[in-house]
C-alpha cells in the first residue's frame, strides 16, 4: 500500500494549508496537529503542534521570530 501524500515529519504525515506573502513561512496541518516551515538562504526551521497540547498560533510565531 503507498504512502499518504504530504510532507512527512517525525513518522507523521503534514497536508499544505497555506502561505505567507510577506514571511517565507508555510503551513501544515496533520490529523492531530500541524506545522509551521520557515526557509532562508540559509536555514529551514520546522515547528510542530498538537492539538491536545500547543497552540497553533504561539508556533508560527515562534517559528518566525527564530527565522
């Protein structure tokens, strides 16, 4: 059987939702969480979410203030 399509993180598999124009920022979302990916010239900065025990929106802006 293959693999679900998305981007694989950790064992976890993460769905596109959307991006940002002004942040080079994407955004995920797996069944129980998501993500947020920073990129630069010279870095990429994965954060991950739970549901059950993050806040999606304190992770983006974690992520992006480390970017």
């Amino acid at each position: 059987m293959p693999s679900p399509p998305g981007i694989w993180i950790n064992g976890v598999v993460y769905r596109f939702i959307t991006n940002r124009e002004d942040v080079p920022s994407i955004y995920l979302k797996s069944e129980n969480g998501g993500a947020c990916v920073f990129t630069s010239n010279k870095l990429v900065i994965i954060g991950v979410w739970n549901k059950d025990k993050s806040n999606p929106g304190k992770c983006n802006e974690a992520v992006e203030k480390l970017g």
